[in-house]
C-alpha cells in the first residue's frame, strides 16, 4: 500500500513537470520572434524609401534580442523591424531598451507612429526602463515596422528590441520595477544612514560614502531613465547629458575622498596617497571644462573622462588590496564591494564596443551591483563606527580612570560629585578624605614600587567595603576621596572607622609598621559645594594626623574616634 502511495506520489509529480513543460513551450510558442536590419540615415531618405530598400536588396542585419550597438551617424540610423511567423493579431508593444537620450520614432511606412525619448514628458507612452511604442492592431503582425534613431550628442546604448503583446509587457515592466525600485532604494537608503553618521560622529568618510553613492545612484537613474519615468523629475529633462558626465566624474571623486580615510590609505599605503588624491582633484576640473561650452575644451574633457575613470577606479582598487594585505581591516570591505562594480563596469564598457552582445543584462545589472556594494560598504562604516565608539569609550575611560589604582581620577570625580550636588538636597551626603600614613617614608626605605603594591592594595581594600554606587577616587599621590550617599554623619563614622581598621589589616609595612590610614569626614551642608566640602573633609584629615593618625574624624567634631592598633584583627 505504502509502495503505491508512493507510485502514485511520483507520477503526479511528472504529470506536474510535464504540464509545466508543456505551459512554458506554449509560451515561447506564442512569443512573437523578430529580425532586424539597420542602415545609416542618408540625405533625401524617406520611411516609404527605406522599407521598398530593405525588400529590394538586403541591409545588414542583426539579432535584436542581442546587445547591438548603432552607429552615432551625422543623420541617424534607420532599423526595420520584421515579425517572423505565425503572426499574433491585436495591438501589440515594440521596446527599445538602452536607446541613449536620443529621439526614437516609429514609422508604418510614411506614416508617423510616435516619436519619444527617456526624457520625454509629451504624450506618447512612457516605459520604464525603456523606450515603448503601441503597435495599433489595424497594422498586420506581418508588416515591416521602421524605427530612427536621431542622432545626438552621445552614441545611442547597446540596443535590444522586442515586440510583446501588452500583457506580457505588463508582466515584464513589473517585474523589472520592483527590481530597480529595490535596487535604488537600497542606495539611497544607505547614502542617508552614512549621511547620518556623518552628523553624529562628524566624521567625513560617512559624508563622502554617501555623497558616492548618491552620485552613482543617479549615474544608474539617467541611464535607465528611472528618474524620468517612473520618477517624473521632469525639472532634469534635457540635461541627462550634462548630469551623466557631471555624476560620473563626481562620483570617482568621492570615492576616492572615502577610500583614502576608510581604508586608511595615508598608514598602510603611504605612497599611494599622493596619486589617488589627485583623482579626487582632478575629476571636479573634468565638470568644469564640461561646462565651459568651448567645443575644444568639452570635447578634451569628453575624450579625457572614460579613460582617467577606468584608470582610477583600477587605481583605488591596487590601493585598496595594498591596504588589506597590510593589515587594514576595512579595506577588505571595499574590496568586496569595489571588485565586482569595477569588473561590471569593465564589462559594460566593452559592450559598448559592440562584444558581449549575448549578455543584455549587463546594464540593469549594474542596479544591482550598485545595491550589493552599498549593504557591503555600509556594513564596513557600521563596523567603523563601532571600532570609532570603542575607541572613543577607551580614550574617556583611560582619561577617566586612574592607571594605576584603576579608580576615578580626580577630574573625572570632580565632575560626577559635581553631579550629585546638582541633583538637591534630597539625601544626606558624607564625604570622606583619606591619607596614607608614613607613606613618604615607605617609598624612600622600600622605593616608588613599593608605593604603588601599597596603593593598590588600598584601593583595593577601599573598593571592596565600599558599595558601588559610593564615588572612590584617588585624589592625588597618597590622597584618596569617596563620596557616600544617603548616609548619615553616624553612620559615616562607623563606615570611616572600619575603613581605617580594613587597611590596618593590610599585610603592608611603612617604615617598619603597618600600613595605616588617616581619614577626615565632613558632612554637605545646603550651602556647601563639592570643593568646600572637600575642604573641610582635608581639614579634618589633618586633625587626625595631630591626633596621632589611623583614626577618623568628622569635622566640627570635637571628640576624635581613635582606633588603636590593638583593635585590628
């Protein structure tokens, strides 16, 4: 039975394989494959005259589903775009993706269809990602359809072309909407977390990352035209040229600016710095000569830009991978958030050059590299930020902290009594002042290092009787100070005295007897602040010392509380 059930089992999971099999052949079945051919715009050429050409005699062809990049002709370009059979009926959707920022129309011979751009905001339909053209159903599936490429001042992108009906568009632009609004988001999400930290910490290499990837983000935008539709900043139509060159240029400058602190290129690649610093210089002169509009100037600056890109963006990599292999822990980070952007970039850029046409990916790719270089690079200032907190907690606490005892220093004191008195009157406070005995003479029988083992010990001593909420400091040399809260002028007393029977019992000699302690008390009074009272407690320690020392006394106290030696066990 058992065998059955899993006979049966399996056959329903063929028959589900095969009818998925079967589903997805019907639908490349009904996809609708196209050719196309292309020639170069030419004075006198009309749509009707091109079309009657490419029946005549053929033009050179290529695969539209591949990455085909067009010439940038004086005139244009002319593609003529053929549905191959069986042919679908109804309206149907031609894309361009990657067209440039050049015009794109569409012709049914003479007839104009549309005419469109990635930064148009006219009437006809706008795509996301690409350029789109409604295909009336009255036009046949069999007709030749013509498209022109205008020319304009940068070449036309390496171009796919495709003719779906709408609801497989539909599909597919919703697709690649959630793809690219992830990506973006992620960039820009994590361009103002660092922007944040910048605030927080004040620390530059935050606002360089972020102003990076706010550049690289918007390099990705125009690109794809994501920031003209679906975003509809249509205050940045007819300036995607000049923003492109602008943020590429921009951008190798901050990174550079963010690469020479975050992997701390000055420590661990001293000789790089000088190099990859004038990147960060000279790619802002790039914008400027660009905006000059002296043809001469703009064209260096055109000719310039590609090569001095790809040779900073290898020369922050080398640096980078010094850096590591020397020990730097956060240039790890940007290697593996750099590498893959700089070999996609690589890759793109000979696709330009017509190879690779297999992979028409590679551009929207790009979205994607930018987002997984932002999580990688924010994770590597998130880790900074916390070596810089930790570092900072270290720094304030060694300023804190006494090194030798490992108690409060007496500034750090200072200010949290300070503290306490400022927070009113609403319990009693004790201060109490302490002084080691003889200590002048251990250190010069015995020597400092003596001194210090007694001074630890003491403080030792002190820590442990004291409670933790009690402020214990040493004031200075053999001085110590505690502030006790919530502790009556009685009670300090018998606190005081054990404290002096505690060290007592220390096994520590001073000048060949035990180590003792002279302590003075002095109770806050409305009128008091932390220094006068500290004053009154010194006042006090002296009078113990006259008295004969290894006792308390309270100031305004005119019986000592005395604590023979006899008494510590």
């Amino acid at each position: 039975m058992r065998a059955g059930n899993r006979h049966g089992g399996w056959t329903l999971r063929l028959f589900q394989a095969m009818t998925l099999c079967c589903l997805l052949f019907a639908g490349l079945a009904g996809a609708e494959t196209i050719t196309a051919n292309w020639r170069e715009v030419r004075p006198g050429d009309t749509p009707a005259a091109i079309l009657r050409e490419a029946n005549e005699r053929p033009l050179p062809s290529f695969d539209p589903t591949q990455m085909q990049t067009l010439p940038n002709a004086p005139g244009g370009t002319w593609v003529v775009v053929r549905s191959m059979p069986p042919w679908t009926t109804g309206e149907r959707v031609l894309s361009v993706r990657h067209p440039g920022f050049g015009n794109v129309s569409l012709y049914d011979g003479d007839r104009l269809i549309a005419s469109t751009s990635l930064d148009d905001f006219g009437p006809p339909l706008h795509g996301h990602g690409r350029l789109i053209f409604s295909v009336p159903g009255s036009i046949p599936a069999s007709r030749a359809l013509l498209l022109k490429f205008d020319a304009g001042t940068t070449p036309p992108g390496a171009v796919t072309i495709a003719i779906d009906s709408w609801p497989d568009y539909l599909r597919d632009d919703g697709g690649w909407m959630v793809f690219a609004t992830g990506g973006f988001a992620v960039m820009l999400t994590m361009a103002l977390m660092a922007l944040c930290f910048t605030l927080i910490l004040r620390d530059m290499t935050f606002g360089w990352y972020a102003a990076y990837l706010v550049c690289y983000a918007l390099i990705q935008g125009l690109r794809s035209g994501f920031v003209f539709h679906p975003l509809e900043l249509q205050s940045l139509a007819g300036m995607a040229d000049v923003l492109g060159v602008a943020a590429t240029a921009l951008s190798v400058s901050f990174a550079a600016l963010f690469v020479l602190r975050f992997a701390r290129i000055d420590e661990f690649v001293p000789m790089l710095r000088t190099p990859v610093l004038a990147f960060a210089l000279v790619m802002p002169l790039l914008v400027v000569m660009r905006a000059t509009g002296i043809a001469f100037v703009v064209d260096m600056a055109q000719l310039l830009l590609q090569p001095l890109v790809l040779l900073g963006a290898v020369l922050m990599l080398v640096a980078g991978a010094i850096a590591a292999a020397r020990g730097s822990r956060h240039a790890w980070f940007f290697l593996v958030g750099w590498t893959p952007l700089l070999i996609l970039t690589a890759l793109c850029g000979v696709q330009q050059q017509g190879m690779l046409a297999s992979a028409p990916w590679l551009p929207d790719a790009a979205i994607a590299v930018g987002a997984f270089e932002a999580i990688v690079l924010s994770i590597g200032l998130s880790d900074r930020a916390l070596t810089i907190r930790h570092d900072r907690d270290r720094a304030r606490e060694l300023a804190d902290v006494d090194p030798l005892t490992g108690l409060l220093n007496r500034r750090a004191w200072t200010e949290a009594a300070t503290a306490v008195f400022d927070a009113g009157m609403s319990r009693p406070v004790a201060l109490l002042f302490f002084d080691l005995d003889h200590f002048k003479a251990l250190n010069d029988k015995h020597g400092h290092a003596a001194g210090d083992r007694a001074l630890v010990a003491v403080a030792a001593a002190l820590r442990h009787e004291l409670r933790p909420s009690d402020l214990l400091a040493r004031f200075g040399g053999e001085e110590f100070v505690a502030l006790l809260q919530g502790v009556d002028k009685d009670n300090a007393m018998q606190i005081a005295t054990r404290l002096c029977r505690r060290v007592h019992r220390l096994d520590v000699n001073a000048a060949g007897a035990p180590l003792t302690v002279s302590i003075g008390l002095a109770m806050r009074t409305p009128a008091d602040t932390v220094a006068s009272v500290v004053e009154r407690a010194d006042s006090a320690m002296y009078a113990a010392k006259m008295a004969g020392r290894n006792r308390a006394v309270c100031a305004g106290n005119a019986g000592p509380v005395l604590v023979r030696r006899a008494e510590a066990k």
